[in-house]
C-alpha cells in the first residue's frame, strides 16, 4: 500500500497521543517480566484492546467485531471453530443428520453449565435462535438464520414463531430443520449470533446482558468487570464445560482507538498485542516484527440512493473509478493489504477449485478518464449545472480518517469534486447509516462464515446490512437460486452474474480486502484469528 505521500505526513506520536480516546486507566495494571500482573504474580492477564465500548453483549444484537469478539469468548454455540477454522463439537458433544441434509439432532452436553450454575438446555437454543429471528428483537444479524425453516417467514412477518423449525425434543436434544442442505451450516451456527441465551435469567432480566453483575456466560470466561467506555474484564469460567483446557485467569480489554496509542501500551507492556501504525508500519515490517495472516473481508464506502446526487448510476460509478484502491493500501493504510476491485475477497474456491476473486475479475478498478465522462454524463441525466454538496462520514478512528481524507483528495484532483468529512462516535454512526442518514459512508465486512453468499446476500433489497437503498430484482432472484442450488458448478455461476450486477450499478465502493496484521507479545501464544469467524482465547497463554 504505497503512493499519496502527502496523505501520510502523520503527527508526532506524542501529538497523536494526545488525540486518542484511551480512558484513564487503559492499560493502568502493567504487566511484569514473568507475564504476570500486579494482581497476583501467578495470575496469567492477556490485556488486549477493543477499540471502542461493544455496541451489545446481546448475542443477536452486536453484530460487529467490537462484540463479538469478546463475546466468542464468553459464549459458546453448539459448535466452535478449532484453530485449523473448522468447526468441532462445543456445547453439543455430538449430532445426527438426515439423509436429506435438513434435520440436525444435536446432544447437549451433561456437564454444560451457565457460569450460574444452571444447565445449559435445548430450550435454551429454541428461546436464543426464535429470538434471534423474531422482528422484535430487531437483530442486524437475523437473515443468518433464513436457512432455518420458518425463519425467513417469521422475521419478515410472513409467519409466526410456531412456523420457526427448531425444537427441544427433550432437556438435552435439540432439533433445527433447513430449508435445504447447507455445506457451511456447521460453520454458521459457531457464530454468536447462535449463542444460547438463559432463557430463565433473560425472562427475569431482560438486560442481563447489559451490565457486568448481571451477565451469564456459558463460555471459556465470564464477564467479571465492565467500565463502560473504559474496559471490561473476563475470568476463566470454571463452570465452563472445557474449563481445564483453558489456561488463562483473566483478560483485560482496553478500549483505545488510536493506532498510535494502541503501539505505544503495546510498547510499555500495557497491551499484549497491538495494530500497526501506518507511519510505522516500513519500519515494522522490516524489522520482522509484525505478524500477518488471513482474513475474509472488505472495507468499503456505500452511497445512500436516497440522497442526491448518488440516485443517478453514472454519478456513483463515477465516484467509485475516480478511487485509485492500489494508492490507497500501498500509501495510505500500509498494511500489505490486497487493493479490492470486487465485493467477494479472495480465499474461496468454486467448483473447479478456482478462486472466486480471481474468476470474477476486476470489477471496479481506477479509471479516471471514464470517471470524468460518467460524471459529465451522470450530472447531464439529472439536470445539474453544479454537483450537490456531497459529505463522506466516517466512524472516529485515525485509520478511517485516514483514508476518508485520501478519498476527499482523489475526488479533488480526479473528478475536481469538493467533499466534505464528518466523523462520529461508533453507536452513533452505526444507527445513522442503518437510517440511511448519510449520502457517503465507510463500511466494513467481515464473513460470518467461509462462502461467497454471504459477502452477496447483504445487497438483496430491504437486508438489514445493505444500508444503501439500492435494489435490483435479477440481483435478489440470482442470491436466492445461489442460496437454495445444490450444483455447487451452477450455484457459483448464480453468484458470479450477482457480484457483476452489484458492481456495475455501484451502489459501493470496495476500497481493500482484510487481513490480520499485529504485533504480539512473545509471551503470548495461541489465540487464534480465524480468516472467517472471531478471535479465540480458548487456548490462549502467556508465559
């Protein structure tokens, strides 16, 4: 990621220090030389950062990594990905299929407990996957449900809970029924959006998980602290079913947004790991300090249809040709990221064992002579003498402003556009572009599980994540064959004529594809970053 110099002239860090979010007492218990910390020198502490306060430690509603991160780790699912990212038995120890593919019988574990005491039920699932689907509820991540029969139905309002096929069949057996066969249903169903949930602690306390005292945990930790919008605090849950596997007493999570600052805890031992400042990042690299691996996803802007001037195609493509992705990784964010010229990131092969990023192609790659045609075209379509005023918002972060004041310069010089920043705090900007508040936004997406469908079905009209209010009936009906064809030949087809379509009516635009890059502490080992999925400190240690 190299070029745009003068985007990079950063601040001094102890400028930018000054600018960072971090609260009082990020990284306030310093760690000592045996990896230890101040509070018992046997104690094993991983202190990582969040970035931000979790937007929910309600399994189906915080759908973003700075919750579901954490909570992958307070929770736990029927299954959960092992560190090779396949999933294996969790809290059930076993299960049967039909010989149609659509019945799952599931066993739940004898000794699964909440960290309470109580056992962990079937009807527990039946409450937490009925809840994730019911329209009430409002879950961003309810469609990952849609495979369950019923559950499309009862979330679009269509039909009732009663239709949902999942079913306790007695205290430990559970029982969900598809739609039809799904390869990856194990893999999805590790997620937290399918978490159980206590239905007897929800039923008494409908925000129990809303505060650290009151939140039950059936995973490797439990929530012993939470400081909102400072830190929070897990400990090894001894009612944990596999609790002698895991081999940390506590994890400290800071919530600090600054790369800067983040490097700089790291530095001093505050923060076990730490993201790679992009003023440092040559340096870094070079010294063979930073660790990089794979990741299933994709930073993007979307434009708001509803909000002039992006209702006219040939404005938006405009915009997005006028992006220079390869710029913008090599000089701007610096991480060794791939510059994305398509929606669906590399790393998953279709029927003839061809990558599906490389078979799409190049989808929407810089052209800066045929952004200044479509724009002349575009704003000749709609009548305008002069383009509106246009304002990219970003959510606050050094990164995000980064490369939303590259954009702002692309758009200067390529297309000779004015655009005005705005930036606001996560929760607040997360619930204005579901809204549809703003005409340009940064977004990102990482894969909930290992298929192409599911970058795609986010962009089907009226899907909680499209967020853009773009809609295209051969688009839906193309994701709707893909997401119910068994020809794993014909189903790739679907979804390659899909990502065209989007591509070409731009309501985004892809700027680059994720991967894991960090620093970590050398005491550190085994938390797992899977490629698709949320980070792991099941088998984490610290010497």
């Amino acid at each position: 990621m190299k070029k745009l110099i003068s985007l990079c002239v950063m601040a001094v860090l102890v400028l930018a220090l000054a600018a960072c979010t971090a609260t009082k007492d990020a990284g306030s218990e310093p760690a000592k030389s045996d990896g230890s910390s101040k509070e018992g020198s046997s104690e094993k502490v991983l202190r990582l950062n969040n970035s931000s306060e979790p937007t929910s430690f309600d399994p189906p509603i915080g759908f973003d990594s700075v919750s579901w991160n954490a909570l992958n780790n307070l929770m736990e699912g029927l299954t959960r990905l092992d560190a090779n990212h396949e999933p294996q038995a969790a809290i059930a120890e076993k299960w049967e299929v039909s010989e149609d593919g659509k019945v799952y019988t599931f066993h739940i574990r004898d000794n699964a407990k909440w960290s309470n005491g109580d056992d962990v039920t079937a009807q527990d699932f039946v409450f937490a996957w009925k809840r994730l689907l019911d329209p009430a509820t409002g879950s961003p991540a309810a469609f990952l449900g849609y495979f369950i029969e019923g559950g499309e139905a009862f979330n679009t309002g269509a039909g009732s809970a009663d239709d949902v096929k999942v079913a306790a069949v007695d205290e430990k057996t559970f029982e969900v029924t598809l739609t039809s066969p799904q390869a990856y249903f194990l893999s999805v169903i590790a997620n937290p959006a399918f978490f159980p949930i206590n239905e007897k602690v929800a039923t008494d306390n409908p925000k129990w998980f809303a505060e650290a005292d009151t939140f039950v945990a059936n995973g490797p930790f439990k929530l012993t602290e939470w400081e909102h919008d400072s830190h929070f605090v897990m400990e090894k849950n001894e009612q944990y079913w596999d609790a002698d596997t895991v081999k940390l007493d506590k994890v400290h999570w800071a919530m600090v947004n600054d790369t800067n600052t983040d490097y700089q805890l790291f530095q001093t031992g505050e923060l076990d790991t730490a993201d790679v400042p992009a003023d440092l990042s040559e340096k870094l690299f070079s010294e063979g300090k930073v660790k990089v691996e794979d990741q299933a996803g994709t930073y993007f802007y979307r434009f708001n249809l509803e909000k002039e001037p992006f209702q006219n195609k040939n404005i938006r493509k405009a915009f997005a040709l006028a992006v220079d992705q390869q710029q913008m990784v090599d000089f701007v964010t610096k991480n060794e990221e791939k510059p994305a010229y398509g929606f669906v990131s590399y790393g998953f092969n279709d029927a003839a064992e061809k990558d599906f990023r490389e078979t799409s192609g190049d989808l929407a790659k810089t052209n800066l002579e045929e952004a200044k045609a479509l724009l002349e075209k575009g704003m000749q379509e709609e009548g305008y003498d002069t383009l509106p005023e246009v304002t990219l918002t970003y959510s606050t972060s050094d990164t995000h402003k980064k490369i939303a004041e590259a954009l702002q310069q692309m758009y200067k010089e390529n297309l000779g556009v004015d655009v005005k920043l705005a930036n606001m705090e996560w929760n607040v900007f997360q619930d204005e572009q579901k809204a549809l508040k703003f005409q340009l936004s940064r977004s990102s997406f990482l894969a909930d599980y290992a298929d192409p469908i599911n970058f795609l079905e986010n962009f089907q009209t009226g899907h909680s994540m499209n967020r853009t209010a773009w809609s295209n009936e051969q688009y839906d009906s193309l994701v709707k064959q893909a997401m119910n064809e068994a020809d794993e030949a014909k189903r790739f087809e679907l979804m390659y004529e899909a990502e065209k379509i989007l591509l070409d009516e731009m309501p985004i635009i892809p700027i680059h594809f994720y991967n894991h890059v960090y620093l970590q502490n050398e005491k550190v080992s085994d938390i797992v970053r899977h490629p698709v999925g949320y980070m792991e400190l099941k088998w984490a240690d610290k010497n």
